[in-house]
C-alpha cells in the first residue's frame, strides 16, 4: 500500500526536478520510484474494484462477499 507522505515526497521531487552533477542519474531513479508507486496505486485501485479492503480492526486484508460491512 503507498503511503500518502512517500506519495507527497516523491509529487514534490517531480515539482523540484532535477539539477546539478547527477542529474540524469537523479531523473532516472524519480522516474523509477513513479512506475513503482503508480503501479502500487493501480493494484490497490483493482483490489478495491474486486471489493477487497483491510480491515481496521485486525488489519487483515477482506473480501467484501463474506462481510458486507466495508468502512474505510
């Protein structure tokens, strides 16, 4: 699951860019670090579609098919 600072820390490494002696290596790895959290939002994204969540009190990840209750 993406954590909603390391979703903020990388949008204003994005918004800062990149400059200096490194640069192009620095660029690569935002770059790298994007397709990895847009990929874990896609995945988090598709679970809720199947009615998938975690459960707030045990942390455990549900299917909503054996407990109609979702709270988010």
């Amino acid at each position: 699951m993406v954590k909603t600072e390391d979703a903020e820390r990388l949008m204003k490494q994005c918004q800062i860019g990149v400059g200096g002696r490194d640069a192009l290596d620095k660029a690569h790895n935002i770059m790298a670090d994007c397709y990895g959290t847009i990929g874990a939002l896609v995945e988090e994204r598709d679970a809720l579609l199947r009615g998938e969540y975690i459960c707030k009190k045990c942390g455990i990840r549900k299917n909503s098919e054996h407990n109609h209750e979702i709270r988010f």
